[in-house]
C-alpha cells in the first residue's frame, strides 16, 4: 500500500489536520512541531487528541511525521541560538512521543563559520542531551541540499553523527528527493547507485521516511527549491521510479511541494493512479 501525505498545518488542531489528510486522498501527513519561524508550542487540547487519534487508527493512517522548526540550528557559533535550539528540540521530541507520533525529522543545522566538524560535534551534544534512549519516537536526520553552511548533504556527515550519538538507535534518515538531488546524487540516472552508497554508508534499514519533491534547480546544485511533482529537474518518470523502487516503497512519503489542499489532492491522485497503471 502506497503511504503518501503533504505537509498539513496543525493550527486548527490535530484531528482537523488527519481529517483534511482523508479529504485529499492521504492516508498520511507531516506537520511542524510548533510555529516554523518562532518558538511558540501550542498546548495540546485533550479531546482534540481523543478525536485525532480515533482518526488515526479507524483510517488505518500510516506513520506520521513531525516536523522540526526551520528557527532551530543546532549546528551554529551563536550560543544562544544553540541553547534555544536544545530547549525546544528536546522539549518537542518529548511532546510528539506522548501524542505517539512515529517520526520527527529536523534539519541537522548550520554551521555559520565554524566548520563542518565543529557543527557536527555540536549536533551530537545536542541530541546526547535530549535523547534518554527510552523513547518510543524515533529521530531523522534530514538528507540536505549544501546551500550555505549546512551539514548534512554528504551522506558520511549523516553518518558521523549518527555514531557520535549514545542512543543511535533512536536516530535514523528522512531521504529529501529535492535536497539530495541537489546536493550531487543522481537519483535520475543511477538510482541503485544512489542507494547502494547510502546502504554502504549510512544502512537501509535507517532509513525511514521520505520527503518527496521535485527540484526547481539543476543537478548538483546545492540549491533547495521544490517544485512539484513532474514539475522540476528530477521529473516525473524518475519519481515515479523513486515511490515504487522494491527498496523504497514501503517507506512514508511527505509532499513539500509548493501546492495548496486542492493541488495537493490532484497531486495524490495522479501518482496513485500512475503507479496503479504502472504496476
């Protein structure tokens, strides 16, 4: 069964979200932790909660994902940037295991300067602190496209931090079509490739979502704009090849792409109805 979501804004609750998600044909969705561009968590309302995870189960609704918020750099010099970061990263992983959300992915960080080894070593210590090795919730790092100072675009930064983490089993890979693409892997034109030197580099089995987007820029980039599906660069013959890859199709796939409910849902039809004719 193909498990497939856009990203679903949470401001008029949980259960508003999972039911917009059955509207548009999802049996899925993404959603950010808390406002994207501010530190506001807004606090669960119980019976919202009852009726979103009611939802869940009677739909049968694949894994879900959480989302991080873009203000949270965990890889920077600034330290009150950082220490911001720490607080509501650890707070949020704690406040999406309760509501028993399966995933929460966030951006690995920028390091602004001060190098990719000193960004890594200030990732793994923010999530040495946050993670207690107990959670039921499990953290993806998100593959990134290079703009800038990020880390996380080579596949052996990912898998740095990840050894350099105590509780690593906590931890695994949200695959970003658009980001990784950009940032010099063909997923068009050698997409075994691809996978064989993340098997190789990082493991499969960590990898456990995927954000799939088209790319507005070229190859090798190092740009991240999205475009929609069939829309951009990667195209649609290689997404279509991408969702129904005997490696890659079990997994959850989130659309980022820059649609409304209405495109969201012509979107989710289309791909179904494709990959039915196909196979």
């Amino acid at each position: 069964m193909l498990i497939i979501g856009p990203h679903i804004s949470i401001s008029k609750g949980f259960s508003h979200a999972a039911k917009t998600a059955l509207d548009i044909g999802a049996n899925t969705f993404q959603f950010f932790t808390r406002n994207p561009r501010g530190g506001n968590a807004k606090k669960f309302d119980e019976k919202d909660i009852e009726q979103f995870q009611q939802i869940r189960r009677e739909n049968n609704f694949g894994a879900l994902l959480a989302h991080a918020p873009y203000t949270m750099n965990l890889g920077g010099k600034k330290d009150d940037v950082y220490e911001f970061g720490k607080k509501i990263f650890k707070e949020d992983i704690q406040r999406m295991d309760m509501l028993g959300i399966e995933y929460m992915c966030f951006h690995p960080g920028s390091h602004v300067g001060g190098g990719i080894e000193f960004g890594i070593n200030r990732i793994v210590n923010a999530l040495n602190e946050a993670l207690t090795g107990n959670e039921k919730i499990t953290i993806l790092l998100e593959t990134m496209s290079g703009k800038g100072s990020e880390i996380g675009y080579e596949f052996e930064q990912l898998r740095e931090i990840i050894d350099k983490v105590d509780y690593n089993e906590k931890l695994g890979i949200c695959f970003d079509t658009c980001h990784t693409f950009s940032a010099g892997y063909d997923i068009v034109n050698d997409l075994d490739g691809v996978l064989e030197e993340f098997d190789n580099i990082i493991g499969l089995d960590r990898l456990k979502a995927v954000h799939f987007n088209d790319s507005m820029m070229p190859f090798k980039s190092n740009k991240d704009r999205h475009a929609g599906i069939g829309e951009g660069e990667i195209g649609l013959d290689s997404l279509i090849n991408f969702i129904t890859h005997q490696k890659l199709k079990h997994l959850p796939f989130f659309l980022e792409t820059p649609y409304d409910e209405e495109g969201h849902k012509r979107e989710i039809k289309m791909i179904k109805d494709i990959v039915k004719s196909k196979f």
